[in-house]
C-alpha cells in the first residue's frame, strides 16, 4: 500500500502538460473523431445500400 507522503511525492514529480499542449491534443482529439464518424458513416450508407438491393433481389 501507498501512504499519502508517498503519494504526494509522486505527484510533485509529475510534470503536467500546459494549456497550449492541452488544446492542441484535444483538437486532434476531436478531428480523429469527426473523421472517423465520417468514415463509419460512410459504411453505413454502403452496406444499407447493399442490403436493400439483395432485400429487393430476393424478395
């Protein structure tokens, strides 16, 4: 187990990042997303548009 002297000591050792790195890795953060929304959505519409046209050839 910790004590909280030890765990106190550990976190003066952290070196926190600043507001700048902060922003900049939440802006890649969120334009992965968006891009991966993109993408997903994309095959989305693909393979909906398929099951229609075999729903359409089967039935």
């Amino acid at each position: 187990m910790f004590s909280v002297k030890e765990l106190k000591s550990e976190f003066k050792r952290i070196t926190w990042p600043g507001k700048k790195e902060i922003a900049q890795k939440t802006g890649i953060t969120l334009l992965v997303c968006a891009i991966m929304s993109v993408i997903i959505g994309i095959y989305d519409l693909f393979f909906n548009w398929i099951m229609r046209k075999l729903e359409d050839l089967f039935l």
